[in-house]
C-alpha cells in the first residue's frame, strides 16, 4: 500500500509538440473535456503560448499535467520562433526545473508529403529533446479520418521508414490517434508510468549556454540566417523596380513599391532582433540532468562557442557626398516651365538617394549573415 500511495502522488508532466494544426489541443481537450481550451479547425494556431491542464487518468489515479506548446511554424504574427522556444525553455527551467515523463509529438497523416514548416519542428523538436530522451518520445499521427486505409498506410510506412527513423531508432515509438477519447487514454497509458528526466536543451542551458547556443537555438538561427538571405534578395529587387518605377514617373507604382520596402524593412529588422534576443538570451538553470548524458564538447574559456556581431541597429545614413550630375540629364525631354526642371531635379535625387540607402542596407544585411 505504501509503494501504491507513493506511485499515486507523484508529479506526471507530459507535453505536447508539432506543428501548428496537428491537434495539440484537441487531444487535451478530449482528455481533460475543458472547455476552455482553445481549438483551431483550421492551420491557424489558437495557441502563443505554453498552457497547462490537469488530467486524472482513473485506472492509475495519477494526476497529469498536460503541457500545450505552439508550434515553430505558428501563423500568428505577434509571436515567433525565437518567443516560441524561449517560453518552452523557460515553463522547463522555471521553479527550480520541471522533469518530463513523456512528449508527444503529433503529425498529420493527411499531409501529401512533410513541407518545410513540418520538417523544422522536427528538427528543433529533436535538438530540444536530445537522443537520450527519444524513449520517452511518441510519435503520434492524427487526422486519420481524412485519408483512406491504404493511402494512410502507405504514409505511415514512409513516415517510420524516412522522416521518423532516426528517432525511433533512438527509442521513440509510432503510435496513431483516431480521435477517439479511448485512442488518447491508450496513447498517454504508454507515458505516464515512464521514469521522468531532463531535455537536452534544460541540460544545455544549466551549463550557462545562452538560448542561441543550444542546440534547439542553433536550428532557429539556421533558419533566421536563411530567412535574412531571402529578405536580402527582395530586398535587391524591390529597389530595382522602384528605380524602374521612378524613371516611368509612375507615382502610384512608385507609392505602392515604397510600402513595401517598409513592410520588408520591418521584417528583416524583426530576423535581426530575434537572432540578437538568442545570442543573448539566458534562461534559469533547472533540475540536474536526469538522464545519461553524453560528454558535450568543449568550450572556449568564456564558456560560450564565440563571439557574436552583435551590430548596432538597421537605420541607414545616406553618405554627405554630392552625385555625379554628368551621368545624370538634368534636363527633361519636353520640359515647358521652371517648375517642372525643378519637380525632375527632385525626382533625379530621391532615385539616387533611394538606391544609395537600398544598397547599403542590403550589404550591411548580409555582413551581419
């Protein structure tokens, strides 16, 4: 009876991952029948942050917490990745550490193939985790009802063969979800009887590492960096038809390139703050690790993989120079007044300073790559 009471008191923790519209919070809410969990019916995340409900599995008596976690790929512009992972690490490291029985990470087999937003969750999921948690990992599928026996199959078989691999050859199991309250009760009778441990990422960050310098951080600057690139070559092209533009005296084109160098501006601002708010971030040490650990590799002697270009904003400064008017006509074709000389003049200039300021943005943008 001791040994019972024992078992039924202990703290379970169990947390759900994947991508956004794999029914994180749909399996909650089938278990704990809250009402109050926000579902999604479509790709678009209802989840920003971390959330917690409490199951009680009646066969065990054990209490459950179930942990509800957005995914990398969430459709909410108020949030990102750098927000997403930096509240994952911090509900795990806060009050002195939180130990894991079991995570589930959902994916829909009605999915034609893994896209990229799938295939970055995966790979960040696996850095957070860390191989020597794979055995307490389960590999969910869901959404069954929208595909037929055979083709789900087929998927299914891809999916353990190709994709989810190197997981389950770490220990994750391969397990599906048909909606059914009976399906998640059997899925999570796998998890909760598991003995807790630490994430790979809890271990990391007890060691003084900074967010970016996980390994589940390492694979978001990955993504940011690549991101940067892309926004640099709108970027490129965007001054290339706003010259275009200016030359055909389209104001209207010209109006409309201009806010969207605005909105681009802002967004490779946004890539810059996350990838500084990572290489800067550090998080609360948790609980020892609970796990066998590999022996990590070593440091430099401040402890950290190096230094970082940290740079100083992304305001551009036209240099104080006067352009050279001989490869400019400072004339139009068929100008009939002083005041159009003048409106072509200013014209002549804001294409020369515009593309001054493009180009230097763009360099300074891929410097800090």
């Amino acid at each position: 009876m001791q040994n019972s009471r024992t078992i039924h008191s202990r703290e379970v923790f169990v947390a759900l991952m994947g991508p956004t519209g794999t029914g994180k919070s749909t399996f909650i809410n089938l278990l704990t029948n809250n009402d109050n969990i926000r579902v999604g019916h479509d790709l678009d995340s209802q989840t920003t942050d971390v959330g917690t409900s409490v199951w009680l599995d009646k066969t065990t008596g054990l209490s459950v917490t179930l942990i509800d976690t957005p995914g990398f790929d969430d459709s909410r512009s108020d949030i990102t990745d750098t927000d997403i992972l930096q509240r994952i690490a911090t509900y795990l490291q806060e009050n002195g550490g939180r130990m894991l029985n079991g995570i589930i990470y959902l994916h829909r087999i009605s999915d034609p193939r893994v896209g990229g937003a799938a295939k970055k969750n995966l790979r960040v999921f696996r850095e957070l985790c860390g191989d020597e948690m794979l055995g307490n990992v389960r590999l969910v599928t869901t959404n069954w009802s929208s595909v037929g026996e055979k083709e789900g199959n087929s998927r299914e078989a891809e999916l353990a063969n190709r994709i989810f691999k190197p997981l389950i050859d770490a220990g994750a199991k391969m397990l599906r979800h048909d909606k059914g309250l009976v399906s998640a009760q059997s899925i999570m009778s796998t998890l909760i009887q598991q003995i807790p441990g630490t994430l790979k990422i809890q271990t990391e960050l007890n060691s003084g590492r900074a967010l970016g310098d996980t390994s589940a951080g390492a694979v978001i600057i990955e993504e940011i960096k690549a991101l940067q690139k892309k926004h640099a070559g709108e970027m490129e092209d965007l001054m290339k038809e706003m010259q275009e533009a200016a030359m055909d005296n389209d104001k209207d084109l010209r109006a409309d390139l201009a806010k969207d160098r605005q909105q681009l501006e802002q967004l490779m601002e946004r890539a810059e703050e996350n990838q500084r708010r990572l290489a800067t971030a550090y998080v609360p040490q948790g609980p020892p690790p609970q796990t066998p650990q590999r022996v990590p590799r070593q440091s430099d002697e401040n402890g950290h993989a190096g230094n970082r270009h940290m740079g100083t904003g992304n305001s551009v400064t036209a240099p104080n120079r006067t352009p050279d008017t001989r490869t400019v006509p400072l004339q139009p074709a068929n100008a009939e007044s002083d005041t159009e000389y003048a409106n072509f003049v200013d014209m002549i200039g804001d294409i020369f300073w515009d593309t001054v300021a493009g180009v230097v943005y763009v360099v300074k943008s891929s410097l800090r790559m």
